[in-house]
C-alpha cells in the first residue's frame, strides 16, 4: 500500500471512532476554558465514580486549547483512573474504547502514526472482545461516556444525552448512576428551556434518589422540585443542608440547588447563612466563593428598591471580584452581576458602564454575547434611562439565531414596546420582528 493509501485508510479508521474528537464537541476558547474551569470543580476524589470521564474530557479540552502536554498528562490520569474504578490491573475493558479512541487521535494529530495505529488495533480488539447489542446500537459503555460528555459541554443536547443513558440501560440497568445521570440531565434539561417538569419525570427522580441515596445534588433537584409542588419541605432542607455540608469539596456536593431552594422557599437568610457555613469550612475553595457571591447577588437583587446594608453590599463586591480573579478565563455571568451591583447600589454607575463596555468589546460566542446583551440592555433602561441604546441591545440579543430565555426575554421586551405604540422606534421594532429569523 502506497504511503497516500496508509494515509487516507488511517484517516478513514479514525473517522469511524466514537471518542471525543468524533463527537463534533468544538468550539470556541471562552467555552473551552469555561468547561475546564467545571471539569476542576467536579469531585476528583479516586473513588468518584465518573473520574476517568472527567479526565479523559480534560485531556480532549486541553488539546483543543493547545496544551498538548497537558492533554497527554491528562488522558494518562484518565487511564489509571479507569483501572482504580474497575479495580483492575488489565489494560481490557469496553469503558476503554473511547478513551483508546482518544489516543490514537492525539498520537495522529502529533504525527505519531505508528503509535495512532497501535491503538486502533486497541480500539478493534476491544471491540470484538466486547460487541455490542447490535449492529445500530453502540456499547452501552460508549453511551454513557458519550452521554456523560455531552451533558457537561452542551446545554443543547441535555435530551440526547438522557436518550443515550437509556440506550446504555436498556442493556445494562443495573449501573446506578447511569440512571442518576439520565434524570439529572433531563431535569437540566427541562431547566434550560424554562419549561415545568412532568410528573412522571418527578416520580423517575424519586425512584433514582432512592437507588442513590448517597447523590446529595440530586436530592438537593428532587427537594425543589417538591417545593415547587406546594410541599413542605423546611426540616428535609434543614437536614440536606447538614449532609451537604460534610460533602463540600465539589460542585455535585449538591449546594447550588440547596442554596436557590432556601432563597426561594425558606429565606434568603437561610440561603447566606448556608452559603458563609460552607466557606468558613473550605476557607479556599473557589466554587463555594462562587456559590456564596451568587447568594449576595439574590439578595441584593430582591431589595432593588429598598438596598440592604452596606456592610452586605461590600460582601458583594468583594466576593465577586475574587470569584472572577479565581475563574479568569469563564467569568462573564460573575462580571456582569458585579456590573449590576454597582448600579444597583446607586454610586457605583461609572463601574458599571465600564464593565459593561468591556464585556461588549470582548471576544465573545454567540450563546454569551447574547445573555450580554440581555441584559446590558435591562441596564441600559433602568439605570441608565437610555431607552434607544436599551432597544438597540434587545434588538442585538434577539438578532442572535440561538434560543434561549434571554433571547425570548428580548423578544418580548421589543414586543410589549411595540405593542404600547408610544415610542418613536416603534416602527422600527415593527421592521425587525418582521424579519426576525428563529
């Protein structure tokens, strides 16, 4: 075989792979780096179930940001933690074909085609060592892998990844987190797109906390969906609040939804009293300062009209702006908190507009440029009593072909403008929901 047939026969077999570099997962640096940033916030304790997942995402995500280094510390890391998991010292095993898979990219995209070949012929052992179902069907392994991946890099395919833990069930029920897993992400999913759960998916959360009594995050998710039903549900936070508190080293300790159920349902004095318990505890710990800046932004948020203390709008600030020096590289929803607390606490306007403007001039993906301009635009026609530049914005964030609550938010802010028919850019509201693209 000539070396341009070897070539185009290589290519053709990595093509065919199921791994990271086949699943269509690229995208922009700030996404890149903010996924990172959630990968290191996630448990990394050797017993967690999901590690040699989280290391093999972090190996692909290091790649894709030019670390290949790192990338290759990584997928190492992935490999050890798959053997600790399986309690094993082989080498054999179906939940390795992707993180094979993995390899032989890295070894081709480094130009290292002898050692990409050798773990193509991995990956093919393992599949005959270890078929699937069927022909259509994928090992149930590779599903949930694929499933795993996909909840955490796309807010968008939260329904396919519960789709492929069923898949991944369907011939191997017995995995209990692939169940956990497959309700998280269609609750997450139901989230995303503001729309109320079914009731059969609340009985499905019901019967996985039951089987994995030991997930406090979705107990936490069950705990809010039960509050929102009307329930009484004080004594079961209270305890959950105990337990989660004996579990705070990651963001699964299950915190955040605990800390939007005290401020929703309890009190919002619940809600940082919880928050300032976790970090006198983990004094260090970045995402328990990101949790607790997000308390104090609820807060003050809620007292738009009447401001809290200063002493708790100070807190604020403080937390935020050390969140942001801790997350550098994801932190826009932290900045722009931060740009609405200046505004809201009524002397701090200039710092405001000025993170504002830097957020506009910044390098952003769609999907954040438009929550950007959501709500610099809220900020434009609150604060600022620009109502012109305020619909330009609403305008700009609607313009962006994504669906989301910000985009719909912006939509209907342009409507109920033009429904009221007073102000002079009625007409060029009308135009642009004319031609508004989905």
């Amino acid at each position: 075989m000539s070396t341009a047939q070897s070539q185009t026969t290589l290519k053709a077999k990595l093509g065919a792979l199921q791994c990271h570099f086949t699943w269509n997962l690229d995208s922009s640096r700030y996404k890149l780096f903010r996924l990172r940033d959630m990968l290191e916030d996630i448990e990394t304790k050797e017993e967690y179930r999901w590690l040699g997942h989280i290391y093999n995402l972090h190996g692909y995500i290091h790649y894709q940001l030019g670390f290949t280094e790192d990338a290759q510390r990584f997928f190492s890391r992935a490999a050890e933690a798959f053997r600790q998991m399986r309690n094993t010292v082989s080498d054999e095993g179906p939940w390795l074909v992707v993180h094979y898979g993995n390899l032989a990219w890295l070894h081709h995209h480094l130009g290292e085609e002898e050692e990409s070949q050798t773990y193509l012929s991995k990956v093919d052992a393992l599949l005959k060592g270890y078929p699937s179902p069927s022909q259509d069907e994928l090992h149930p392994e590779i599903y949930a892998e694929k499933a795993w991946t996909l909840m955490k890099f796309s807010t968008n395919q939260k329904l396919l990844a519960a789709d492929y833990f069923q898949r991944a069930i369907s011939t191997q029920p017995d995995v209990v987190e692939w169940h956990t897993s497959r309700v998280i992400a269609l609750v997450n999913a139901y989230k995303d797109q503001n729309k109320p759960l079914e009731e059969d998916i609340l009985e499905k959360m019901k019967i996985a906390k039951e089987h994995d009594p030991e997930n406090l995050y979705l107990a936490a998710l069950y705990l809010e969906e039960c509050a929102k039903r009307g329930g009484k549900i004080e004594d079961e936070a209270n305890e959950l609040a105990r337990r989660v508190l004996t579990k705070l080293t990651n963001s699964y300790s299950g915190i955040i939804p605990l800390l939007r159920l005290y401020k929703t349902y309890v009190s919002m004095d619940k809600a940082i009293e919880l928050a300032e318990k976790a970090l006198e505890r983990h004094p260090d710990e970045r995402y328990l300062k990101w949790c607790a800046a997000i308390c104090y932004k609820w807060v003050i948020y809620s007292h738009k009209d009447n401001l809290p203390e200063q002493s708790m709008i100070d807190r604020a600030i403080s937390l935020h702006k050390e969140v942001i020096s801790l997350y550098p590289h994801s932190s826009i929803k932290i900045k722009i908190s931060l740009a609405n607390i200046y505004a809201q606490s009524n002397h701090s306007q200039a710092e405001a507009e000025q993170i504002y403007q830097e957020l506009v001039e910044s390098d952003l993906e769609p999907a954040d440029r438009q929550v950007l301009y959501y709500y610099y635009a809220k900020h434009l026609y609150f604060n600022q009593n620009d109502s012109n530049k305020s619909i330009k914005y609403h305008m700009m964030a609607a313009g962006i072909p994504q669906q989301s609550p910000h985009r719909e938010k912006s939509i209907q802010s342009l409507r109920k403008i033009r429904e009221r028919k007073r102000h002079q850019m009625c007409g060029e509201i009308e135009e642009f929901l004319a031609n508004l693209q989905d």
